[in-house]
C-alpha cells in the first residue's frame, strides 16, 4: 500500500521531507507528487494520479492536497484504504473566498508573487493551481459517502478552517475522526512537523496492519 503525500499551494512535494523521511524508515511506500502543471481541474489532478499510482493507497492532503485527496476518494474509493486531511475544507469556495483567488490571479498572471508569498514555484504554475482550487467542486457529499477512516487535523490557530467547523465535518463522515494540533496555524505540517509525523504513524500503524 502506498501513502500518497499531497502538497499544499503555494508549497510544493518538498513540504513533506521530514514526514517522509519518518514513514519511509518506519517501512512505508510513500511518494509525494508534484501537483503544479497538471491542469487547471482538481479532478482532472486526481485522475492522473490514480493513473500513476499502483494498487491501494492512503492519501494524506494538506490544504489544497486535502482537496485533491477527497476527489480520490470519490473517483476510486475502492482504491483510497484511508485519508488524512490537514486543514482541508470539504466544501466549495465562498463568494469572498473566490474574490480573494480572483485578485491573487490578477497578480500570478501577471508574472509576479503577492508580498509575503514565500514560493519556489513559478507565478504561471500557481495561477493554475489557483483557478483550480478556486473552480472546485464541493466535497461534502465524498465525506459523508466515504466509508473508510477519515482523520481531519486541525491547527489550533488555523485562520481558514476552525476547529468547531472541522469537529462538524469530521463528525459527518462514517468513520471520521479529528485532531487539534496545538501551535499551529493552517499549515500544520510546517508548523509542527514532528506532531503530524506522530499522528501520521499512528494512523499507519491503526489502519495498514
């Protein structure tokens, strides 16, 4: 089985390095794909994944890999042993939410990086990657339908998904669970890195036996 280790934007694979590092010498497949230069469709992302992929899978998505993670559990959930999503919201964008991408693209388009984006990854692959997430279908109904562990981890501090709004959607799926990281804002992986491995391991450990 392998554990797919999805991205958030604007980061790219290398975000995962020390998760990575830690389940590979716990004795796990992992690999953690590139996500830019895919397309502008979240699904579309999901299916050449699933096309690169072997076998059964565990995806572990951090904010925009949540997203992606949640469209391979509804393409192929015979496929998808588990997920684990780290500040990723089921559901679409809202109208603010949308301006806010909409103004952002106006920057990426025109060949620059907003102040304080701090990003290896080129301004036309992020303008992608945001019409992508910005154009997403809402994914309420792939939580409730999905019948395999779904563990929701949550920055105490995360300024884009609370932690009542993720005990809710964790509380709708059929074997849903969730977990506050203390010290940490919406990137939880950055923020505590050694917390997520921990609770990553134990995931592995629950659910790959």
């Amino acid at each position: 089985m392998t554990v797919v280790l999805l991205h958030a934007f604007p980061l790219d694979e290398h975000m995962w390095r020390a998760q990575r590092a830690a389940l590979e010498e716990a004795g796990h497949e992992v690999v953690a794909p590139r996500l830019y230069g895919r397309g502008s469709s979240l699904v579309g992302w999901a299916e050449q994944l699933l096309g690169e992929i072997d076998g059964e899978l565990i995806a572990v998505g951090a904010s925009m890999g949540g997203y992606v993670a949640l469209q391979l559990a509804r393409l192929r959930p015979e496929r998808v042993a588990g997920l684990v999503l780290c500040g990723s919201r089921a559901g679409s964008d809202s109208a603010e939410r949308r301006a806010f991408r909409d103004q952002l693209l106006g920057i990426l388009d025109a060949g620059r990086l907003p102040p304080g984006m701090e990003t290896d990854v080129p301004p036309p692959e992020l303008a992608e990657a945001t019409r992508a997430l910005r154009d997403r279908p809402d994914a309420t109904d792939v939580v409730r339908a999905y019948a395999g562990p779904q563990l929701l981890c949550v920055g105490d501090r995360d300024e884009l998904l609370s932690v009542d709004e993720a005990r809710a959607q964790a509380a709708l799926a059929p074997a849903g669970s969730f977990e506050v990281i203390e010290d940490a804002g919406h990137l939880v992986g950055v923020d505590q890195p050694w917390r997520l491995t921990e609770i990553l391991l134990g995931f592995l450990e629950r659910w790959t036996k």
